[in-house]
C-alpha cells in the first residue's frame, strides 16, 4: 500500500509523518489492548487520560513551558479563535492591536469587528499584495494583546522573528508553523494552531496559554467559549476529539523521538525549504512570489512564466505523483507546503521534476 | 487481532460497527486511491467532496429528508450547540421552552441562562430524580422553539413519542439517539447530535436544521457561531473534522445497506433493549432504574442489591470482557448502553454472564 502513496504537498490538511499513520493503521481495531479502536475509548478512561497528558506534557517539554503555561484542545479550528480572542480578553473599555499579514489575520480582526470590539491595525502588507512581513512596528501602549499570523500559508511569508511588543502579551495563530521550529515562548501570551499542517487531523486547534491570560479573561460567557472550561477540565469539559488528539500525539512523540526535537526540525526545515528556494532562484522559470526576507519555510510560493503553463505543471506533476501543488484558489500560482513531514526525498523528488519540467516547456 | 475485541458498552464514545473499522484500517494510508490517508487529503478535493456530500445525501434519504432541510457538521459537541441556539434564536424579546429531563438539558437550559435570554422551562422530571420523561407539558404560545433532549444517557429514559407544540418548532439534542429510529421531520425545526455515540467519533455534531429556521435566526454573531456559515458553504467555511465526517458516512452507508433503513434500526434497537429489560424484570436481582413507560433502547440503565456489588460486577464484567457498564460517576449504578452498533451477540452474551453473576452472588 504504501508504494502507491503520492508526495503530498497539500496546504492542510497536509501530509503526516507515515510512521504516524502506520500506528494508528496497526493499533485501530485495537488501541493500546483495550480491545477497543482509539474511536471507541471513553474520554474518561484512564486509556484516553494517557493520550491527553502525554500530548500536553511533549508539547510542554518540546516548547520548554513551565507550569504557568496550559495546553488545550478545543474544537472549531482557528477560526473560531479568532472570535474567542476578543470575546474573552476585551472589555468595553480595552483595545488591541492586530497586524495584517493576510487573509488569515483579516479573517481574525473581522471577527473583532462583528463582536464590535476595540481595535487597531497596526502595521498591514496589503499595499504589496502581502507578499512581505512588516517591519518596525508602533504598537499601541494600552493594548491588551498584540495578534499576529505567524505564517502566512496563501502568500508563503513568515515571521521570522517575533517584534518586541515590550509588555503587551502577543497572541499569536500558528496554524501553519507551530512545532516548526523553537520559540521563546515569554513574548507569548498565548499562541494556537489548527492542527491539520502540522500537528494531526483536522477538528482539533491547539490553544497555549499563559496563566495571567487566564486571570484576565471575561467569565462572563457561555461555558465552551471560554479558556477557563478547558484549563479547568484538563480540555475535558465534554466529550474532546479524542482522535485528533490521539493523533496529536502520535505526532509529537514523531517530533522528539525520530526527530530530535524542535532545533532539528527547525534545521531540517531550512534545508528543505533552502533547496527549494535556491533552485528556483538559479534560473528564470520558476519565480518565488514573497519578498526574500519573508520567505516561509512552510510555504513555498511560486508563480512559472503563464498562466497557462502553471496549469500543465500541476497536471503534469499530479500525473507524476506530486499532488496540492495548485496555489489557493484566492491568489492562484503554485505552492509546495512542506510541513515538519514532508521528507528530504520528496523536496529532491520535486526539484528533479520541476527542473524536467523547466527544460520541456521553456 | 479482530478476537482480542471486547464487548463495549461505553455510553459515548461508544462501539462502532466492526465493519467500518475495518474499512477505515483497510484505507488508512490510501483513501480512495488518492495516495493519501483520510487525514492528509484537502478538504478542497473531489476526494472530500464525495464524502461529504455522500453523508448529506445518506442523512437526507434516510430521514425522508426534502430540499428545505439543510445537514451541517459542526465542532464542538452538543455542548456547543446549547449555546449556539438561543445565540441564533433567539432576540431581546423572544422567549423559549426548554423541557428539563436530566443533565444535558440543564446544561442546554444553564447556557440559556448564561447569555441572558428569556426562557421557561415549562416542564421537568426533576422531582423523581429524572427518572421519567415528562407527559401532557403545557407549552407557551409564544415560545420561539421548544427545546428537548430525546434520550437520557445517564438516567436512561428517552422520548418514545415527542409531544405536539403546534405551531413552535421543537429544537431536540438527539446525542445519543439520532439514526436509531424512524423520525417524523415535520414537527422539528432543528435536530442535532454529538456524533460519538450514534453516529462516529467524537468532534463533529450533525445539524439538521430546517430552511424557516435559517431564515429567522440573527446574523449579527461571529461567523463560526452562526447556522448560516456552514449552511452556505456545506459545512466548509473552514476546514472540517474530515475524518469525522468521513467517519459518519460510512457508519450511515452501513444504515442503509447493511442494517436495511431506519425502520429495521429500529425493530432491532426494541429488540435488543427487549431481551436485557425482560431479563431484569424476570428476576429481583437487578432492577432497571427508569419508570417503565420511559426506558431508553439506548441505555439501560441499572441497580444491584448493593453498590459493593455493583462494583463487583462491573470489575468481573470486565475480567470476562464486557466494558463500559459502570454508570455515569454523577448517579453511579450500572449502566448498558446498547446504540445501532451493538450486537445482537453482545447482549446475549451480556445476558449470559448476568445471568451468572447473579446465581454466584445472590
């Protein structure tokens, strides 16, 4: 079975780590010798009780977080963070910052304006199609958090360093490139990712959060939209998507036992991505579409002569075994997502056919 | 590995038939030959636009469903959903019915509550420990929806028959009964379920939710909070539970072709939870716990002589491999939870050993 499987270069969700996928193949009519599929465990067994502590406490040892940290699961994808946000840390008086990266951070400063809360942009890439990452950026003074889209997925640009927003918390959404790389995680207030890029499945968002967040958030709100249900019931105020995190899991055991750990990966992921942007830059056929300083090493965006050829690249390369490399249906072009697992072999693989590709259609 | 299987008995997430197992272990790594897993694949493909659309279709045939019913797969649990519908439902002046026959409607009615909007319950089962479902309820005339849960898991009672409210519509949380009986739509405005009992794993809720409803419910909330978002986008303004949903097509493709229909779901569910309540009330030993007119196909719920009996049996139960049959730890007791999946061999076989346990400890 395996023999037949493609490269997969999907944005999200995205290619897991195939060791991954074979344990939970292995073990699915029986999970753990519980006689039981991991889909068939109550969430209030001790079974299910190791999954959650190991995944929080491998997500804590990856990210070096001390107690004042907590890890959640909650269901609804960052999208439905971009509303808890302001639901739950602004009051009729308070104000945040938020910076405009693209449509992601658009879609999260919208949902601040539908709840009608206090907001500034302060600093956007729109003026060049954010294709770029802004710089020197003047932050409020009173704001209550700083947001940030750390990795732009449709126009390929990352932070690739953090701003200093001096006391202000920043709250980031790392849908696309958590566990990418190491962080320091003191500029944090909280930060959260949908995990199907680089954590699991799809229906599970992973919400880190900084206890003085905890204590500053509104109470006043129904019970599964705010943090202190989660960070009181261990995620398990009800019945959490035991799969997704049974998966979690499985994926951050990959990240610090076959990995190394997040300085690894971040070095694997330099070179994956290095490759990738040098040959495009060693000739004119391929062009990469964000500014050279922004460059994700998540995804990498690209635009080839026409369109036209654009199209018969993707068909062609889906021809050859190469599959999601269409760019988002918003912008158009081409991307290759190269998450934490996509293999060193599968980047060769691309840059042979992208380089046959080349010579036949110049 | 099939053998080393136990009878599961779980009350959520609970046995699903063996054959989808199978069926997803089989297709793990290569779903539909796209060279992915189910996880890896875009939701963006044709790959999971089949599946959805398919488990739509399934939904819709086997409830007899017409165009002015929408299926939508929502995150966050019945839990959510108790927030979300008085969020849409109702404005500052509307009013609605909640009937309270345990704790789900508690909750259903406490996030009412929570969001400050007027509500009656106009009917509870309150005073005999939940242990019956209410009948001859007097609705308000001018209720917006009456609200109900159609099965109890923790008492084990259920709705055989849903009252008449005229005019209103009746919104019911069918979490731990949906797809286990024949359903007369009409009187419904909106049904909805956890799906980790009925339907697959859990983290995805169906919706089912009539077009009239749609049409009154406020658009002034945050995107992932509103009905309107997933009806207008099929459940994809943004990424899915894929895996859920695709889990929730095959449990419904096994409805329909291998159980034979709704009607046949349901002769079969009566004759299950038959035999387990003609067992019990053949004898003294073990005494089912709801009132008779209101016993749950779903789960039975019930008592031994002592509770340090009642520990004995589910620790022995255990040992000769039936799981899951400790009562919620908020009633305790003991407690069969018998949905669509569980077999007719099961419950013989789980009858056989109480049968024995009951001679060895009278």
């Amino acid at each position: 079975m395996t023999q037949q499987r493609i490269y997969n270069f999907n944005a999200g969700p995205a290619a897991l780590p195939l060791q991954v996928l074979q344990e939970i193949q292995t073990s699915f009519l029986n999970f753990d010798n519980s006689g039981m599929s991991i889909t068939e465990v109550s969430h209030r067994s001790s079974y299910f009780d190791n999954v959650i502590n190991d995944a929080v406490e491998r997500a804590k040892r990856l990210l070096n977080l001390d107690d004042k940290f907590h890890v959640l699961f909650i269901q609804g994808g960052a999208s439905l963070q971009f509303a808890m946000i302001p639901m739950n840390f602004l009051s009729n008086d308070d104000t945040a910052d938020y910076v405009n990266t693209g449509t992601w951070s658009t879609k999260a400063i919208n949902e601040a304006k539908i709840l009608n809360k206090n907001h500034n942009v302060v600093a956007s890439s729109e003026d060049r199609d954010f294709s770029y990452i802004p710089k020197d950026i003047q932050f409020s003074d009173n704001a209550k958090f700083v947001h940030l889209t750390s990795n732009n997925t449709i126009k390929g640009t990352q932070f690739h360093d953090f701003p200093d927003t001096k006391e202000v918390p920043i709250i980031c959404d790392m849908s696309s490139d958590i566990f990418s790389r190491p962080l320091d995680m003191e500029k944090f207030g909280m930060i959260y990712a949908g995990a199907q890029k680089n954590l699991g499945p799809s229906g599970t968002c992973m919400v880190i959060i900084r206890q003085d967040m905890l204590d500053m958030a509104n109470e006043n709100l129904p019970s599964m939209l705010k943090y202190s249900t989660y960070s009181s019931k261990n995620s398990m105020y009800n019945t959490p998507p035991c799969f997704g995190i049974y998966t979690i899991d499985l994926v951050l055991k990959w990240i610090e036992e076959e990995m190394g750990g997040l300085e690894k990966v971040e070095a694997y992921n330099k070179q994956k991505a290095g490759l990738l942007y040098d040959y495009m830059n060693s000739g004119s056929f391929y062009r990469a579409t964000a500014q050279k300083d922004s460059q994700s090493l998540m995804n990498v965006t690209f635009r080839l002569p026409s369109e036209d050829l654009e199209k018969l690249f993707v068909a062609k390369a889906m021809e050859n075994g190469f599959g999601g490399l269409k760019g988002h249906r918003s912008v158009g072009g081409c991307r290759a997502s190269i998450y934490n697992a996509a293999t060193m072999e599968s980047i060769n693989a691309l840059i042979k056919f992208m380089e046959s590709f080349a010579k036949e259609n110049k």
